[in-house]
C-alpha cells in the first residue's frame, strides 16, 4: 500500500470521529463546536506535511501549494461538515467510529465528503515531494456548511479570491458536468385543530425517515427511509404518510397533500440533466398550520420564473435558498483533461453525466463535480455511509494524477 495513501486514511479515520455536524453558533465556531474542531484538526495536519494554510474565521480553510494569481489558480473544492446520522439503530456500526469492515470503511462523511477531502491533500502532499512545482496555485479550499446553505462560500468571497477554474470531488465518477439549480421553500397550509402536533425531518435537503403525528393527546408514528434530497425516489417519504393519514382521517386537505406528492404540476420540467424532482422533507405544526419545507431540485435549461409559476399553483411560498444551476462544456479542456484521467485508472469509456445533487463546484465560473463515488454503493446522506478501501486507493490515484495534469 502507498505510504502516502496509507496516511491519508489513517488521518481519514480521525476526521471521521469528529462529528462536525452543523450546530449552535458560537464565538469562533460559526457553524458550531464540531465543525470548528474538524477545520482546525484539518489545517493542522495539513500544516504537518509542510503546507501553508489559512482559517477564514471558523468559516472556511485553504491549504495552498504553488504560487501565482489567485484568481488564475486551480480550485480543489472540499467540505468537512457532514450531514446528521439519522436513527442510530438503523446503523452496523458507530457512524462516528471510522471501522473497517469486510474491505469497507465505515462513517459519516468517508463518502460526503471527507474521503476526497484527505485524499486530495495528501496527493498534493505526494506531488511536492516528488519536486513537481505547479504552474499556478492551487487551492484545497475546506469548507464548513456546504450541507446547510454555503454560508461558508459566502464568507470566502467575501475576504479571499477564489479561482476561476476547479473541481469539486463530491459527486460521482466520471465528470459531472451539469448540475440542476437548487431552490429550497417553505409552505404553510392550514390543519385540523385536532391536531396537536406534527414533526418530521431534520434536514431540507434529506428525505424524511420518521414523522409524528398527535391528535387529542395520541401519538402516531410514520417510518420512511431517508436517501439524498436530489433522489428522493430512492428513499421513502414519512412526511407523505403522515399526511395522507390525516386526509383519510378528514383533518387535512387532499388537494394540498396530492399537490405535494403526486408530481402532475412538475410533468413538463424535463431536459438533459433530468425531471425536476419536488421532495418535502420537513415538516412541523406552527399554531393552526403546519410548515412544509421542500427541496426542488430543477432542470438547468430552465429558468426560476418557470419553476416559480408551477410551486405558486400549490400556494405562496417562503425562499430559504436558491443556487442556480451548474453547466460546462462537455468538450472543454477541463472536462476533457478529467475524463481521460478518469479512463487512464479505470480503463473505462468516461461518459460525462449530469445530477440533481448540488456540489461547490457551482461556486466556479467554470467548475465540475469529479467523484469520489464510483457508481456503486452510493451511500451518502444515509445510514451506513462507506467505501471499499480498494475504491478509496483508486479515488487517490485519480485526484493525484488529476491534479498534476490541471496544473502542470
């Protein structure tokens, strides 16, 4: 085994065990105690192997190598937080215990997106030893709230350069090179005062697993599966039990739950990056209605007004986050240089695709998403987050020689 990848997956593990999901605010940590404890140990190990670093306020870290305009560099775009884990009992192993398993490695953020994080500084850390000297800077940028609403981006642009042209290895092999715009929105519908409470969800951009129900002082439970909130039909909403429950039961108005479930308003919304998918992933009771925050993932041909006119045929709605969409040129030097790399390790035809997921690269003027999955065991976002080790060792390869071929 590679001495250099053996490394990164030790100092993997470590960044595994920090629990560096995002949390209450304080003085330092704006995304929480976790996540600035994950920044810090990622800097610090970074700093170790020589490199120089940056912490932009507890918001966001670079690690460079090289010199040259900032602007002209190359971007590596990382994050370090991690979403929650869910129903402890639904995991094999502790998700926050880093344990190697039948040729798997095991945690929360191996997959999203830690692994490629590790991976990618110590490729850097392998090429300067080597001598190679890299024609521009490159920036490994680590952000801290790619999960929850890219303040940490935000903040970046606002005290440092970011390059023009990147990557962003959060996604999946080989290039992505279109990403649907991200719209998340909040709902509020009227209930039956007979309903004491409703809950459900912890994250927008998840799918809901469980959901709870009160009415005149019973509880009722509803069990999903959760999956990512750009394939919601992977998962196995508890929200959509929860209400059709409630309209069998007459305390909830059909229209509204058919609205939210069925899918007929988004039929049209079709292109090549996909269908606009519609998943509401939260929901809670608010005095006599309850809220239903939705993760619309769209089309990249088109625009928000079109998206806007087929949410407002459901009701007014609240924006909490918008991010437009991601698209390169299939047969451009960046997606051209990472697809051959790609088939280089892999011996396989690259065929460049498209997803609903959103990734940093969106923050580039001309960036991509570039694995680290590899088209199996996607796992991210769910219970029993892994890799095969092997998969991890190839991944280390690839951003390696990636790296090298963008810079030199």
């Amino acid at each position: 085994m590679n001495d250099y990848f053996a490394n990164a997956l030790s100092v993997l593990k470590d960044w595994i065990k920090i629990k560096s999901v995002k949390s209450k605010p304080t003085k330092n940590a704006p995304f929480g105690k976790g996540v600035s404890k994950m920044l810090s140990k990622a800097l610090s190990d970074a700093e170790n192997l020589g490199f120089e670093t940056k912490n932009y306020d507890g918001f966001i870290g670079e690690v460079v190598f090289g010199s040259g305009n900032d602007r002209d560099g190359l971007a590596v775009l990382c994050h370090l937080d991690v979403v929650p884990e869910g129903d402890l009992s639904l995991w094999n192993v502790s998700p926050y215990s880093a344990v190697e398993k039948d040729g798997y490695l095991y945690g929360r953020g191996v997959v999203d997106d830690k692994g490629a994080a590790a991976l990618c500084l110590f490729a850097l850390k392998e090429l300067k030893d080597e001598g190679f000297v890299p024609s521009k800077k490159i920036k490994l940028i680590l952000g801290c709230d790619e999960e929850s609403g890219w303040g940490c981006i935000d903040h970046y642009n606002e005290v440092a350069v970011m390059p023009k042209i990147g990557f962003s290895p959060d996604g999946e092999f080989p290039v992505t090179y279109a990403e649907k715009g991200i719209y998340h929105v909040k709902y509020s519908f009227p209930i039956s005062k007979a309903v004491k409470s409703v809950l459900g969800g912890d994250r927008i951009n998840v799918v809901c697993d469980k959901a709870q129900v009160t009415i005149d002082g019973q509880d009722y439970n509803f069990s999903g599966v959760s999956a990512h909130g750009s394939t919601p039909e992977l998962g196995d909403n508890a929200i959509k039990k929860a209400l059709k429950f409630l309209v069998e039961k007459g305390l909830f108005r059909e229209e509204v739950y058919e609205n939210l479930f069925s899918g007929r308003l988004f039929e049209k919304f079709k292109d090549e990056s996909g269908i606009l998918t519609f998943s509401p992933n939260v929901i809670k009771k608010v005095g006599e209605n309850v809220e239903v925050f939705v993760d619309v993932r769209y089309p990249v041909h088109y625009t928000l007004s079109e998206v806007d006119g087929a949410l407002k045929k459901i009701g007014e709605y609240e924006v909490i986050e918008h991010k437009k969409p991601l698209y390169a040129d299939k047969n451009g030097a960046l997606v051209q240089t990472l697809n051959s790399v790609y088939e280089k390790h892999t011996g396989e035809k690259a065929i460049s695709q498209t997803t609903g997921g959103g990734t940093y690269a969106r923050a580039l003027e001309l960036g991509v998403a570039f694995g680290p999955s590899l088209g199996k065991d996607l796992c991210c976002h769910v219970p029993n987050e892994r890799m095969k080790i092997e998969d991890l060792k190839l991944c280390y390869a690839i951003y390696k020689d990636a790296i090298k071929e963008l810079s030199k």
